[in-house]
C-alpha cells in the first residue's frame, strides 16, 4: 500500500500541496493520480497531519476516492506508523506530495524488485543509475517500520520516516534499484520543494506532451530532463545584474525569472512604489473606477500584482482585493505594505479555483505571459463572473521595431481581439509618448457577455 506523505506547513513553501503544477491540477492531486495508476499496489492512502490547515487536503483525498490517515505534524514516523497499524499492509510504498512526476510503472518496478530480492527496504538509485529525482519512491516492510517506531529517539530519526531503516543495513536487509539507460537524469530533480523548484516545474511540465498529461511515462519525461542537468543560458543562474529588465526580457527573448528578480532586486521592479503617482497610472486608475462606480463591483482580483502599489489604490468601501503573483518573494512582501489586502501565490497560465470575481486587473502584465497567451485568456475569462469587468493596461514598443512578443499581440488591437469572444469594449482609450518608448499604450476595460 501507498502512503502519500503531505501537509500544507511547509517552511519553505506553505500550502504547495495545493499550488497549481499542470491545467489548474495542484501538486498533491498530480501525485495522488499518478500513484493510483500503479498497478502492484492494494491502494493508496493520503498521510497527512492532524493540523486543521490539513483539511482541505483530506477533502481532496476523498474526492479522488483516496483515504487519508492524519497523525502528528512533525513526527512522521509515528504518523505512518499508526497508518499502518490501521490498514494493516504487508509493506509500505512512502511517496512525498512533493513529487507531482512520481511513476506509476517506477512504483511497480520497484515494488516488483523489493519483493523478488526478499528485502526490509528497497529504493530508486539517486547516483548516476537513478531515476531523476522526484519520479521514484521507497518502500519496506510493516515489520522494519514498526521496529524503526520502537527504537527511533534521535529528531531526525522521527521526522524522516525511513531513516532508522537505511542506517542500519547489518538489520535490515536493503538494496537500490538502477534505472534502464535510457531513463536515467543524474543530478536532476522535478520535485517540489521551493518556489522556484514549482516554476521550473511548470515550465517543465508545459514542454511535455499536453495530451499524455498527467499520466506522462518515464520514457517521455527521462530524455527530457537530462536535457537540465546544464542550467540553459539567460536564466537567472548566470545573472549577476541588479537591473531588473534583466530578469524580464534580454537580448530580445522573454527570460521571465521574476522570483529571482524580486529576490536580487535593490529597487522595487517598474519603480512600482512611485507609480502610482505618474500621469499613466492615473488614466489606469480613472478606468477601473469607472467599473468600481458599478455597485455590483465588490471584488478586486489582479493578476501580476507585484508588490500591491496599483492594487492597493482600490481599497476601501468595503471591497474585497486578492492580488496574486508568481513571486513568493512578491506576495511575501505585499503582505507586509498592505496587510489589508490578500495577496497569494498563484500562475494564470494554469487553471485553478479562482472566484468568480467582479473585476480583474491585468497592469503591465501581458508581456510577462504573452507565450501562454490562449490559456491566460482562458483562465482569465474564467475568472470573471458574466456581467463583470476586465481592466487591460499595456505599454507596446513601437510597432515599426522587432521585440519579444509582436507574433503573438503586435498592436493593441490584437491585444484586445483574443479577449474579444467574451467582452463588450466599455471604454477604450490610447496614448503615445516618447518617455514610454514611443510605442502606444492602450488602457481598456470590457465587460464580459453573459
């Protein structure tokens, strides 16, 4: 049986159990669909803590037909201990939430292996023989677990489940198992632990075959990721500049590593902080209060929001905001300027549970995005009940000139056209000025059909 380790009080990620990874699919449920594909296995079953911040994990357990087991947050060994003395397995697969990729065919190789070799414990190899690191699992025997839970005393012991087990080969009879050639990526890793581990994982993930997800085998992710060992040139990696326009877009190609950027940044990107006081912020402004004159406008949602300088002119009067970002750094630090507001980490080019809202706020965003253009319309259009608004602010580069982005919305109107099929145009108004480039700026707020 398949014990699926999660909890929502990650130190360096909170809630990235239920963070979206693929087509609006969070984390915890990716690895839950992809285990119950096994095949060697009696049944799957969520382990997660008895924090009450771990509910809505177990409702998303039980709407996958999954049992959850809940027990002590920081000894885990005692939580699967317990586990087990409930489902009464022979052996235990243990698979982190954190490993969206894990493989159903690894799990039944390794389960094959564990029990043809007679072993207390078995693993995927994690050298040069291994699968990439967050596809395999390990798995051992009710009898060795319940060993480890007698005598464990060291901390380390008690939070990592197998621990005990693996420094004692003279015990407990224990082996790895080698990957075939063709599926091994020494020193790469698709699990999730930071934030930047999930955006490398979605932009991972966005390269695989969209109609295999998210049951992609090993023999298509393998090939794929041996292709990360070497970090790729113009990522944040090798940036070493604290102009932020280097983490956005270089030598005319979208880099888009905002984490780092709101991380390495001395300024506040887009000098967001005095924004709010310059002429093209204030015809924004103008144009989302026409759409907050509307009383039926009560909930602000921005995609992009940054560090909340634009969000944060709209409080007030009893609305509710909620800003998101792909930054945890961003969100972190919008939380401290305007405690008043929700600001949460979120990607628009995936699916996800978000509102409806009455009015969604895309400033300076679609740039950022613009290679995900048809799901971000999707996902936005989405996001909006009928009858609410959509405010677009976007700045071009002069339409005469080559720059990142023009085959995709090379004028304002092909900006306005992909949201077209969904929204009335309510107001419309365009400007051009040297000091932005000398390309238009178009401001526009829609009204959604239905």
């Amino acid at each position: 049986m398949a014990f699926v380790q999660a909890r929502m009080g990650s130190t360096r990620l909170p809630g990235k159990s239920l963070m979206p990874v693929w087509n609006g699919m969070g984390v915890l449920e990716m690895t839950l669909r992809r285990a119950l594909r096994a095949r060697t296995l009696s049944g799957v079953v969520l382990c997660t803590s008895t924090d009450p911040a771990c509910d809505a994990l177990e409702t998303l357990a039980s709407g996958l037909g999954v049992q959850a087991f809940r027990g002590p947050e920081d000894d885990v060994l005692t939580r699967y201990a317990l586990a087990t003395e409930r489902f009464e397995p022979d052996a235990v697969v243990r698979i982190c939430a954190d490993s969206p990729l894990v493989c159903p065919e690894g799990i039944d190789a390794l389960v094959a292996f564990f029990r043809d070799e007679g072993l207390d414990y078995a693993a995927h190899a994690m050298d040069g023989t291994g699968l990439p690191d967050g596809l395999g699992c390990e798995v051992f025997t009710a009898a060795a677990l319940a060993q480890a839970h007698a005598e464990a005393t060291a901390p380390e012991d008690r939070e990592h489940v197998s621990l005990f087990i693996r420094h004692r080969p003279e015990r407990f009879r224990q082996a790895t198992l080698a990957a075939d050639a063709a599926l091994r990526a020494p020193g790469v890793s698709l699990d999730v632990d930071t934030q930047d581990d999930l955006d490398a994982l979605r932009r991972f993930i966005m390269a695989l075959p969209p109609s295999e997800g998210p049951f992609w085998s090993a023999d298509a992710i393998a090939p794929l990721a041996r292709g990360l060992h070497t970090p790729p040139q113009g990522t944040s990696m090798d940036i070493a500049s604290d102009d932020y326009h280097d983490f956005f877009i270089r030598d005319g190609k979208l880099i888009g590593e905002f984490e780092q950027m709101y991380r390495k940044s001395r300024h506040a990107p887009w000098h967001q902080d005095e924004a709010c006081d310059k002429w093209f912020n204030k015809v924004s402004a103008a144009l989302v209060g026409h759409a907050l004159d509307d009383p039926s406008v009560r909930t602000v949602f921005e995609v992009g929001s940054g560090l909340g300088y634009f969000l944060s002119q709209f409080a007030g009067e009893g609305r509710t905001l909620t800003g998101t970002d792909v930054s945890a750094t961003a969100v972190e630090k919008a939380r401290a300027l305007f405690p008043g507001i929700s600001f949460e980490v979120d990607d628009i080019r995936f699916e996800g549970r978000r509102g409806p809202y009455d009015l969604c706020l895309m400033q300076a965003v679609c740039w950022c995005i613009f290679p995900h253009m048809d799901d971000v319309v999707r996902n936005v259009t989405a996001t909006v009940r009928p009858g609410g608004y959509l405010f677009l602010g976007e700045c071009f580069q002069p339409l005469d000139g080559p720059f990142a982005g023009k085959d995709v919305i090379p004028t304002p109107d092909a900006l306005i056209g992909h949201f077209s099929h969904a929204f009335d145009t309510v107001a419309d108004v365009r400007v051009t000025r040297g000091e932005m480039g000398g390309g238009p700026i178009i401001y526009w707020l829609g009204r959604r059909r239905g």
